[in-house]
C-alpha cells in the first residue's frame, strides 16, 4: 500500500521532471509515489512522459497549479496522505518523506512541510493528511490559481493546531530568486500574472470562509 503520493503539475520542464524523479528515487524510504500532471498543449508533452517513466502521469487540458493539484488530488484519495511539491523542487534529506509521514502521526494528522531553503514560514512544500483533502472537497483552495495556496495552507494548520515544520527534512526550492536555483522561463512568467488576482481571492477566503474550512480540519481529524 502506498504511504505518500507527491502531485507535481508540471508545464515546459522535462529536465525537472528527471531530476525530480532522480531525488525521489535516491532519498525516499516510505512507500512514495510520484503522480505528475501534463498538459495536453505542451511543446514539452512528449520529452515530460519520457522522463517520467515509472510514475503516474495524468494528461488534461491546461491547466494552473491549483486546479491541477486538485485535479491528482482527486485521483489519488486512497492513500493517507498526499505532498504537493513544485516540479522546481529538489529532495535532498535521506529519508524526506518518512520524517513528515512521522511529523504527521505524531500530531494525529495536519500540515507538515520541509525545510526548502527559501522560506519557513509557509509550506511551498506540503504534505496533508488526506482526511483533510476529503473534508475540505479540495486541496489547493479552488478560488486560487497559483499564489497564497501554501498560505491558505498555513492557516488552516495554525488555527486548527495541526501544523509542523520540520527543519531536517531538506527539499530545495530551485525558484530563480534563490541563489543557484533555476532560470526563469515562460512558466514562471505566466504564473506571475495571476499574483494580484491569487493575492484578492486569499483576503477573500479569510473574510468569508477561513473559520468554516478550520472547523472542517478541526472535525475532520478528531
């Protein structure tokens, strides 16, 4: 049975999807699997299937981050616990993954995030219990595209009392504003035009419905 499924939707990035494939394969110890999302219209369709040989792959129409997320979400709900996790996203801990699976069983359940070498205030990287996932009908907030996702997760996981971060799991962040990371491309730059939209539909979900979602975790586990 597996542990851990990892959603990566992923667009124009065939080198990241091998290299993310390679990091899994050499650090996970749980019983992990890897399910990418591709889209239909992608120049990089063909080369993205290739590397991603031995994982799950789903093929849809373009699709933003968000509802891709949800969209594997939705695929994958017979597991306990999913990770969404950026396919700019390098593991590099020994055994990531079964330190947030234990992070999760210590707590009963939650938000647990590595360290990414970027920022530890949010979750980029996030793993989540998949009673959540089934309580809330989503895992990324639906009214959100791309940014404030990892925000919404935060909150539901302070407020609920079911977040951890734990600094020895190392999962780095390759994004182009980290020294080192990747450079940047149309992927990015198409994702950055949804940042003041993201930025409105985030205030709007802590207005309107913030407390609702956090009884929703809060009852969901217990």
């Amino acid at each position: 049975m597996t542990d851990l499924v990892i959603l990566v939707p992923s667009r124009g990035r065939p080198q990241n999807v091998a290299r993310l494939v390679e990091a899994c394969n050499r650090t996970c110890r749980a019983k992990t699997l890897i399910a990418f999302g591709f889209d239909e219209d992608d120049p990089a369709y063909v080369d993205n299937l290739r590397n991603a040989d031995g994982c799950s792959t789903s093929v849809r129409p373009r699709m933003h981050l968000g509802a891709w997320t949800n969209e594997l979400a939705a695929l994958h709900m017979d597991v306990p616990y999913l990770c969404s996790m950026g396919d700019d996203m390098v593991p590099v801990t020994d055994g990531w993954d079964e330190m947030l699976l234990e992070a999760q069983r210590v707590m009963g359940g939650g938000f647990s995030y590595p360290d990414d070498k970027r920022r530890d205030d949010v979750p980029e990287c996030c793993v989540i219990d998949r009673r959540i996932v089934s309580a809330l009908g989503w895992m990324c907030e639906p009214s959100i595209g791309h940014w404030y996702t990892d925000n919404v997760w935060r909150d539901l996981g302070t407020l609920s009392g079911r977040f951890a971060y734990v600094p020895g799991a190392v999962v780095e962040h390759r994004h182009p504003n980290v020294p080192g990371g990747d450079p940047p491309d149309q992927t990015y730059t198409d994702a950055a035009g949804k940042f003041n939209e993201d930025l409105a539909a985030y205030q709007r979900w802590r207005i309107h419905r913030m407390r609702q979602d956090v009884a929703r975790v809060r009852g969901c586990l217990g």
